[in-house]
C-alpha cells in the first residue's frame, strides 16, 4: 500500500522525508529518507531538488519527457 502521508522536515544535513507504511491489518512501519545537502556549494539546493523529486515519484506524477504538464526540476532543464 502506497502512503498517502509524507512529512518533510528540515534537518541541519538537508531534508528528511517520513511516512507510515501499513504492512499488516493493524501493524506500521516508519520509513525515513534523508537527502543531505553534503560540503558543496548549492548543497541544500541540490538536496531539495533530491527530496522534490523523490515526492513526485512517490506520488506517481514524475511523467515522462514528453508530457506538457511534468514537473521539472533543475536536472531536468539540460536532458
């Protein structure tokens, strides 16, 4: 089952994504994902631009490169 629910939060290392994840009737489990924003000019930029488009793909609205109306992001922009 896909969660509907994602909490994103600012960490001092860039962006943390949490959900629930119902595996069983009555049984969760918390999954986390961190996008570090690393010693890197940009850092927190590029780390964003990582948890954006880790949400789209979460969410199942990326689309393809031919769609009129997919989200792009900056590492799109040269593809």
């Amino acid at each position: 089952m896909q969660a509907w629910e994602l909490q994103v939060e600012r960490v001092d290392n860039g962006f943390l994504v949490r959900w629930w994840e119902e595996m069983e009737a009555g049984e969760f489990v918390e999954h986390k994902v961190v996008f570090e924003s690393g010693e890197v000019d940009f850092g927190d930029h590029l780390a964003l631009v990582s948890c954006l488009r880790f949400i789209t793909e979460h969410f199942g609205l990326q689309g393809s490169k031919h769609d009129e109306m997919r989200i792009l992001t900056s590492l799109d922009v040269n593809a």
